[in-house]
C-alpha cells in the first residue's frame, strides 16, 4: 500500500463548477498535511495547509482532514481554466518532516 | 529576493559523465533538500540536510551524493550518471525542522542521461 495515494485523473469538470480532489494515507500518526499546485513544466507552489480535522477555507479553496478514516480532500469552487493543474497532497507523517511523502498527484481539466 | 535557484535549468549527460546540481537560497532556512520528480510516480526524496553541516538520506538516495556547503547552499552531485536518473530534480526548502513548516520550491532542474 502506497504511503498518500491519490486518482492520477484527470479530472474534468466544466468551469464554474465544484472540483474535488482526493487523497488518503496511510501512517495513522501524520500530523500534516498539504496540498500543492503544479502547473506543467513549473515547480510546485503552496495551495492550503492543514492539521486538525475539519474544514479549512482560503477563498475559493478548503481543505477538509478527517484523521479517522485518513483522508483529507481540497474543493475548488467556481474552477477557473487557470485551476488546470496538477495537485499533489503532502503529509507530513509520525516520524516528522524528514519523512514527508508526496502522492502522485491529481490533474485537473477545467473546461472553460 | 530570489527565493530558492537552481543551476542549470537545463542538462544533457551521456552515461557514466559526472554533474552536479546546484541549490541555493536566500530565505535564511535551516532545512534543505533535493527531490526528483518521475511521471507517475510523484516527489521522491533523495537526500535532505536538517540544517547546516547535516545530511542524511532519503528514499532514493542511490547514485547520488550531496554537500551542504553552507546555511545558503546545497548540491546534489552525480558521480556517474545513468539513464535511470533522467528526471526533474527540485531543491525545497523549510524554515526549520517543524511538522507545520511549509516547503519552498526552487523551479527545479531537467536532466536527461543518454
């Protein structure tokens, strides 16, 4: 079983819509999580932070983190064709940052 | 401020020629690493530094070796390069050793060994 496992897409929604990215790990103990944008052929850039079980809202982004069935998910409202990227989840498990784990990522396709 | 560079951007190996990746930062952190991107198979590590004189390794540690040179800079050197090592190689850094610290990208590197 892969540490952070995540759809690989893509995912195509219409813009204007809703999209929701997914990913689930594995180390019950992870303390962090991230998520990130990667544009094509760029490096990847910051999206959300988070650490306690909930929603967390940043605009158009929230991040959603439910420890006990080990998923933590981003929604992208009203997706704009500039939200077309790839975004990868990061958790930071147990054993502390020197163990942080990427997963695969998600593409996302938003369809103007 | 440039944030987190790398050089070169851009590099063509035959097998078995030697390089090295260099990283360096301006954001005062103590935390460095080098990651490799592969398609589908998403940001591995290969070595990190915890801070200044520190390295240690990382899930893909093999045929490479690195040199914290200083708190700035970080380089990752390939002694003898193998098509298998034909990737994107991204430097990272992090204020410091904290689970909440969040990680800064330099705009990576693309190796291509022939």
């Amino acid at each position: 079983q892969k540490e952070v496992e995540q759809n690989s897409g893509p995912l195509s929604v219409p813009e204007g819509a809703i999209a929701s990215l997914n990913c689930t790990y594995s180390d019950r103990g992870s303390q962090s999580f991230f998520w990130y944008r990667q544009y094509s052929g760029k490096s990847p850039e910051l999206i959300m932070s988070i650490y306690s079980n909930g929603d967390k809202e940043d605009g158009r982004f929230t991040a959603q983190l439910n420890k006990a069935s080990q998923y933590v998910s981003l929604l992208i409202r009203d997706s704009q064709p500039s939200d077309s990227a790839t975004y990868l989840c990061a958790v930071v498990p147990s054993g502390g940052y020197q163990k942080v784990t990427f997963g695969t990522g998600t593409k996302l396709q938003v369809i103007p | 401020n440039a944030g987190v560079t790398q050089t070169p951007k851009f590099q063509v190996l035959k097998t078995g020629q030697s390089m090295t990746l260099q990283c360096a930062q301006d954001m005062n952190h103590n935390s460095m690493y080098w990651y490799r991107q592969d398609p589908g198979m998403g940001l591995r590590l290969i070595y990190y530094s915890a801070s200044e004189g520190t390295t240690d390794k990382g899930e893909v540690p093999n045929g490479y070796n690195v040199s914290r040179l200083n708190k700035r800079e970080f380089s990752l050197r390939l002694e003898s390069a193998a098509p298998s090592q034909t990737s994107v190689y991204f430097c990272a850094t992090i204020p410091r050793l904290a689970v909440q610290e969040t990680q800064y990208f330099g705009p990576g590197t693309r190796l291509l060994v022939l």
